[in-house]
C-alpha cells in the first residue's frame, strides 16, 4: 500500500494545507498565541455549566417530573462559549501549515504511515467487538420494558437513556472492561511495523543500551500490569457507581 504513494516532491495535495505520501501525512499544526489562556477558561467555563446543569436538570426532573433538553443545552455550550472566548481574546490561534523542504516536508504535524496503520487497525478490530457487546447487552433487556416505557408516553430517545441502557450496562461493563485491557495488550503489536511503542522502546533501545535483560523485560512487564490495574480499577469504580440500586 504504502509503495503506491507519490514521493515527497508529488504528495497528494489537499488545499494546500494536508499532503499524503509514502513517508506519512502532514497536517496543519495548531500554535497558540498570547491570550489563548482565555479559551482555554471558557472551556472549563462551558464544561463546569454543563455539568451542573446536569445535576440540576437531575434533581429538578426527580421533584417535579419535568424533563430539561440537557444534551441539547450542553452541546450549545460547548460549542458557543469557547467561540465566544476564542473572539474575545483577539482569535490567539495561528496554523503551522506543512511545507515541502529539500526531500521532505518540514513544519505542521507528520503522522507516520505505521501510526496510522496501527491506529486503524486497533480502532477497527476493538470497534467490532465494542459494538457486539453494546448490542447483545441492550438485546438482554426485556421488551417489556420497551413496551412499558411506550404505554407510559415515553420518546424512543428517553427510553433509551432512561429505561434500556441502565439495565443494559450490567451486561455490558464487564466484558467491555476485558476489550479495554485487551487494546492496550494488543497495542504492543506495534513494534512488529515498525512503530516505536513501549515494547520497542524497552525492549528494543534500552535492551540494546544497557544489555540489562532481566530487569529490563521486568519494568516492561511492570509497566502493563499497572495500566491494566489502573483500567480495571477504574472501571470497577465505574460500575459500581452505575449499578442498579434497590430502594
């Protein structure tokens, strides 16, 4: 795939700003200027309202029964607030655009072709499985809920949020926890194409530096065991706090 790219001189050019070749892709690079710290608030500003327009929203839906468009609210501050910040602090962004430079291109942002093909590959092999493990939980939850939840006047939407993926995730969390612990085992497969990851830098360099076999091969293995713990405590927490709790 890669042999049937263009050279650096004869890059796909998209706009002038995106060049694809056999040494990867190259994109604009955002450089933020004086000033950008105002954005930066008003998107802590934008996500601190939504979250408590959440909680309220929540507490006000509990008393009174009334539904507030929360997604719909939020998504509008997300967006408008840090548009809003970006104005009034004079639009502090500037774009590094890639330029060709004797045989390559120099500035912007080069994505190499093995970061790519891993990105690509992992997103596509872990979505697939992602996918079946959402679907088969929502499948596991009882038409008669779907059907009680329409006789009670519920949209299709709110049924969904409120009544199947609550139960739904019960089914779900504990499988999706191994599809998590799994992407970061398999992201290991990276140093067989060449991409430098934790396993190439561990066990490649720093093998070849210090001839350490042992010790070196002892941190590699530290160092998954504690990202696989963090994930799994995390999501323990995580379904601890969504689990159905009886009245």
């Amino acid at each position: 795939m890669l042999s049937s790219l263009p050279s650096p001189r004869q890059s796909v050019d998209v706009g002038g700003a995106f060049f694809l070749n056999n040494r990867g892709l190259y994109v604009p690079e955002p450089v933020t200027q004086d000033g950008f710290g105002l954005v930066w608030g008003g998107i802590l500003a934008a996500i601190a309202a939504v979250i408590g327009i959440r909680i309220w929203a929540k507490r006000r839906q509990l008393a009174t029964g009334a539904i507030f468009p929360t997604f719909k609210v939020g998504v509008g501050i997300l967006v408008l607030v840090p548009i809003m910040s970006y104005f009034l602090a004079g639009q502090p962004l500037e774009w590094d655009l890639p330029a060709l430079k004797g045989f390559n291109f120099g500035g912007g942002i080069s994505i190499i072709p093995e970061l790519a093909a891993l990105w690509i590959a992992l997103s596509l092999y872990t979505a697939s499985f992602i996918a079946e493990i959402v679907r088969s939980g929502i499948l596991s939850v009882s038409k008669g809920q779907t059907e009680a939840s329409k006789a009670l006047g519920l949209p299709n939407g709110l049924t969904l949020r409120l009544v199947v993926i609550p139960q739904a995730m019960r089914v779900i969390i504990p499988p999706l926890t191994s599809q998590y612990l799994n992407l970061v085992k398999n992201s290991s497969l990276a140093t067989a194409i060449g991409y430098p990851d934790l396993v190439a830098v561990f066990m490649g360099t720093t093998l070849n530096q210090t001839g350490q076999a042992v010790e070196v091969v002892a941190v590699t293995m530290a160092v998954y065991l504690t990202i696989s713990l963090l994930i799994s405590l995390f999501m323990n927490i995580y379904n601890r706090a969504v689990a159905i709790k009886e009245r």
